[in-house]
C-alpha cells in the first residue's frame, strides 16, 4: 500500500485524507455541508441539538432545549424519555431485533452473542430483580466488574427503572471501591465473584466484602458467577446473579423519566486526593453519545464496533454500551488483557470476529509497536476500516504506525479528544470529511464551542499554546459533581465565568485544527488511566512510615507518563529498598495496581514555597532529570534541592 501521505517539510504538515472509497460510501462525505452544518450548529446550537435528538424516543417533548443559567445547564427541560428503551426497545420492532447487540469473547476464549431480543429480555429481568430488592428511581447502585455482557445489562437495568449507577473500574482495590460507594451513597453492590486477567482471577468479591464492612448503606449484593471462585455468601445480603434472574418479575415498562434524571456517576481524578463523582442526567448524554458515535465512527449497519476500554471508564460507557447501542450497532466486547495468551490477542480477536472499527488508546498503540509488527501481520485484518484513539496526545510515530500496520493504509484514524466530563467525544475529524494530521484531533464537532486562550481569557493567535476551553453548554456535559456543587462550580468555571475550563493545553494551527498538549494541573495520564497525583499522594502518606509525599509524571515511552514519589519518612523508619517495594504495594492495595509510582525516592524534606506549598515543578525538573530552572527564591530551603538531584535512585 502506498503512502497517501502528502509530505511536506514538517512533519505535522502531512495530511491523510480519506480514500475514495471510503469517502463515496460514507455517512458525512461532502466538505462543503459538513462545514455548512458546522457553522450552521454555531449559529444555532440548539435547533442543532434538538434535530439530533428528534430521531430519538421521548415520551414527552421538551418545552425548552437549553435553560442556561450559568454555570447550570439544563437541557432538553420537561421532556421525558429512557436511555434503556433508546438503545434496545426502539429496535425490537424492526430489523435489528435478532441482530447481535453485543459479541463478547471471554479472556479464556469463550464467545457469546447476545442479540437485541435478547439482551432486552435479560435487561427487563434484571430490572425486575433489582426493583425486587428494593432499588428504587435514583437510588444508586454501584457496579463493580469486569468486562463481562452482566456489566451492560446492569447498566442498562439501571437505566431503564431510573437507578443512578455507579460503575467502579474493577482495577480498583477495596478501600477505593469503598470510598466510591460511600460517596455515592449506594444501596446495591453487583459484582462478580472474580474477574480473568492474564489467566489469574481477580478477586472481586473479596474486594467487595472488604469494602462493605464500611459501607452503611449498602443492603443487598448480587453476585455474578463468572470464574468459579471460592466466595462466601452473607445471607440475606448476597444474591446469586442467575438465581435472581430465574425468579424475577421483568419490568417490561421503562420508566418514564425527566431528561434531567441523573443517569450516572462516574469517579474520576482531580487535583485533590479526593475523586470527584462527574454526574451525567439522562437526555443530553443521550443525545450527545449517539450523535458523537454515529458521525465520529461513521457507523454502518453491519459494522463491528470493536472499542477496548473497560467499562469502568468514561469510554466504556459511551463507546461500548450506550453509543453503539443506541445506534442498532453491534459492540464486540472483549473480557481480558491484550497480551494474553500472547500479544496477538486483538489481532487475533479482530480476524476471528471481523471487527470493522477498533477504537483504542495511544498508550495501547505503543505498546503493540514495542511488541512488533510481525505478530498483527499474522493475522487478516482487513475487515478494519476505521481506527479511533482517545485518551492522551498521540505522538505522530504512533498515529502513522496504527495507520499503516493496523490499518493498511485504507483505514482513517479518528484522534477523538473528550473527558469523563463531557460524556462524549468534542474534538475529533468527520472521518471522510477532514483529512487527518497525525498527532492532531483536529476540529470540534458540530455545535462544541472551543477556544485556547491565554491566561486573561485572550484568545491565542495561531500556534500559541493556551488553555483549552469549551465556550458553550453541550447537552452531554457533566451537571454537577455527586454531593458537591460547590467544586463543580470551582473547578470548571470559576475562572473563566460561563465558559468550561477543560485542565488541557491546546494549540489551533493555522488550518484551525487543534493540537491537545497535556494536563496543565496536577492530574496525569499513566497507561491511559486518568490520575490526580494528590490521591497517590494520599495513599502514601496513608501509611505509618510515610511523613509527607509528593508525585509527579515523567515523560514514559511506553505508558505516556510515569509517576515518581518524593517521600519524607517518619523518624525512626529506615529509607531501605525494602520499605520502597511496601510503599508501591500499599498504593496498589489503597488504589490499585495501575497506580504504583515507577520510582520512589527518598528525601530528607521536599521542596517548599514560603507558603508551604510544594513546588511541583522543581521536583518535575528533578524527575526528569532536568537542571533546575527558572526562580528559586521562593524556596525554603535551597539545600533540599541539592541533595534531591544528588540521590542517586
Ligand atoms: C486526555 C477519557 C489528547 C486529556 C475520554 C483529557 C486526550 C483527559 C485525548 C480525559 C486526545 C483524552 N488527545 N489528550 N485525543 N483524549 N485526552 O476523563 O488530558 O479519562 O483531559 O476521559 O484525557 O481523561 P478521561
């Protein structure tokens, strides 16, 4: 295949722009209306939002599309409608009925399908059990599990009856599942009894009984069989998955609910130790995924909508279970981890079922690049024909690696840049439409606002770095935070009143495509997952040995970044290579094992301003093994800087 690279000095002036069979078949194939709508959704957003959600189910219209009273939106107001009878009754009745809804293939090779008739059938049933067990409209549920088709029907269980969930990532261990489920206050635990990952089980119910020995309002938990595990069962409060569904009532009649219904909680870091509960309502979320979804991904028909996100994560959410869904797509859903039993796991994945759309994570690509090229060349990928990431900036090598070795060339790569906080996917190419620039997300979609500004607010002239910011309400943005509207307002638009302050840097180039340049606060990505060093920070200083923390990112070939830990001890304890090991350990056991520092370092104090704040950016510099730069005189004690950049790891 060649190249359809048009090359040109700089590197990120190569364009790709879309086959021409790709273009003549696709959904958005002229430039000129694609920008037409763009400017048009400027100009109107609402009537753009509204004619989106008209091809949707309401029971109720709304009276109004957009009530703005910033920085509270309500959207879609005194209208009534269901998620679950979006994305599974609506389709009964026509020809996607016995179409698969969901394919899943299990780590140890199992394969299951479950179609639209069927998934519907189980959703109804389950929403039967938990209404059996008390759970009412707005009580929360919390959904601990691994990627397993019980996890959507959840979901879609809760939805449907009007119950809040609460997905936590099964990567999670005990006391961070306990702290999420006691902010949200949640009534049911559904679970599993362990979940695959490299061949071992992760015991998710042990983790459960742990976490609920703090738990005041939990009163029931429903236990998915899964891998055999060994579990002891509370009587009274644990329920055998099946054995619920065998004598439950189905509730076949969605409840009717206000588009502003709180659909879920979703935790996800900031810069304090204390994760934030992002709530999304119902009817703007809606909207938003199946538009996102349908124009972002292209989506045909027959396509095999193949994203690898867990889905306890933002991703999972919109792009495996609600988006394609809502769609009639076909998700592909896979349990376990991509290099198990080998890493030709996806490739092999995709050839078997013949996915024809994979949406992963840079952090993913790096890792298949550093695996080699011969293990997906083993395999027929040429069901592929569009590619996504999301996640963190994707450096240009990888772009063009996904684009060549995966995609042959023939397939376009979305780089969809989005957040828990927004729901669904904002800066992302119209596949066929806007030629893609490696490393670059490129344009907003229709009716998404953006501008990069300088610290006053100023918008920034072409290729100046600056402040990503979203100007205008869009109906799948975040409401409020859980319990905490207070930080909602703060954290968002406090600095830049009625417009959302995103944390990411931004530049637009002259062509007006938007490059995403990283977190500007104290929150990082490792291996795709979003992480406040201020909760690694926590989990450290958690421990009897542990005086004072500070963490922050290097730059990481393989994961995007890595996290290194300053750590002072507490008199009397010993900086040994052994407690180091205890300390990495105790963050995986707080967190989970996808938040251990990469390195901890031991110091004698840490680096502090006159006002006692630590200065990130030495200990950065440090980190990265930097000079130190720029004005020290704020320093306590110049010393300490010394002896940091000394210790040797
Ligand atoms: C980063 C994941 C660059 C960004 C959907 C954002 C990206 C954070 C991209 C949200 C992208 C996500 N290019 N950076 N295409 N996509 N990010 O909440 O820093 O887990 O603020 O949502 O990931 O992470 P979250």
């Amino acid at each position: 295949m060649t190249d359809p690279a048009i090359r040109s000095v700089l590197k990120e002036d190569r364009l790709f722009p879309a086959p021409a069979d790709f273009v003549t078949r696709a959904r958005i194939h002229s430039r000129d209306a694609y920008d037409a709508r763009r400017a048009q959704a400027l100009a109107s957003p609402e009537a753009h939002w509204a004619e989106i959600a008209c091809e949707l189910h309401w029971y109720r219209m709304w009276d109004r599309v957009l009530d703005w009273k910033p920085p509270h939106a309500r959207w879609f107001g005194g209208a009534t409608t269901n998620l679950a009878f979006n994305c599974l009754d609506r389709h009964l009745h026509t020809a996607r009925r016995h179409k698969a809804a969901l394919v899943w293939e299990g780590e140890p090779g199992d394969v299951r399908t479950m179609t639209y008739a069927q998934l519907h059938r189980e959703v109804c049933l389950f929403a039967g059990a938990l209404e059996g067990l008390g759970v009412r409209k707005g009580d929360r549920v919390a959904i601990y599990m691994g990627m397993v088709p019980e996890a959507a029907v959840a979901m879609l269980a809760c939805a449907r009856i009007g119950a809040v969930h609460s997905v936590v990532f099964g990567g999670f261990a005990a006391e961070a599942l306990r702290d999420r489920i006691n902010d949200a206050g949640a009534k049911v635990v559904i679970t599993q009894d362990a979940s695959w990952r490299r061949g071992k089980e992760v015991p998710l119910k042990v983790n459960v009984d742990r976490a609920l020995e703090e738990t005041p309002s939990v009163e029931h938990v429903v236990v998915l069989r899964r891998t055999g595990a060994a579990i002891t069962r509370v009587a009274g409060r644990d329920h055998d998955f099946h054995e619920l569904l065998a004598s439950a009532k189905p509730r076949t009649e969605p409840e009717q609910l206000d588009a502003e219904h709180p659909l879920f909680i979703l935790y996800t870091s900031g810069t304090t130790g204390k994760p934030k509960g992002v709530v999304h309502t119902t009817g703007g979320y809606m909207v938003g995924v199946f538009a996102s979804t349908r124009d972002v991904f292209d989506l045909r028909e027959e396509d095999l909508h193949f994203c690898t996100a867990d889905i306890g994560w933002v991703t999972g959410h919109s792009y495996v279970v609600y988006g394609p869904l809502l769609n009639g797509a076909t998700s592909l859903m896979y349990e376990g981890a991509p290099d198990h039993p080998d890493q030709a796991r996806l490739w092999s994945i995709i050839e078997r079922h013949g996915a024809s759309i994979l949406y992963t994570a840079p952090t993913a690509i790096r890792a298949f690049m550093k695996w080699g090229d011969h293990l997906p060349a083993r395999h027929d990928l040429s069901s592929l024909r569009l590619l996504g990431t999301v996640g963190e900036p994707i450096n240009p090598e990888a772009w063009t690696w996904y684009h060549r070795t995966i995609g042959g060339g023939r397939c376009p790569v979305v780089d969809t840049w989005w957040q828990t906080e927004t729901g669904a996917i904002m800066i992302a190419p119209m596949p066929a439409v806007v030629p893609q620039k490696p490393g670059s997300a490129t344009l907003p979609l229709p009716g998404i606002d953006v501008s990069v500004v300088r610290h006053d607010g100023t918008e920034c002239g072409p290729n100046e770095g600056g402040l990503l910011l979203v100007n205008r309400p869009w109906p799948s943005m975040l409401r409020t935070v859980w319990g905490d509207d207070a930080r909602y307002v703060e954290q968002y638009w406090a600095r830049f009143p009625g417009r959302y302050l995103t944390g990411d840097g931004a530049r637009r180039d002259e062509d007006g495509y938007l490059w995403l340049m990283g977190r500007i606060d104290d929150v990082v990505n490792v291996a795709g997952h979003r992480l406040g060093t201020a909760e690694v920070e926590s989990a450290l200083v958690s421990h009897p040995a542990v005086a004072e923390a500070a963490v922050v990112a290097r730059p990481d070939e393989l994961k995007g970044e890595a996290l290194v830990a300053f750590v002072t001890l507490k008199t009397g304890h010993d900086a040994t290579d052994v407690l180091k090991t205890t300390l990495a350990d105790h963050v995986a056991q707080e967190i989970g094992k996808f938040a251990k520092p990469d390195v901890i370092r031991f110091a004698a104090a840490l680096p502090k301003t006159r006002s006692g704040k630590i200065m990130r950016r030495l200990l950065r510099e440090v980190a990265q093994g930097k000079q130190t730069t720029g004005d020290t005189t704020t320093l306590e004690d110049l010393n300490v800087l010394a002896t940091l950049r000394s210790d040797d790891e």
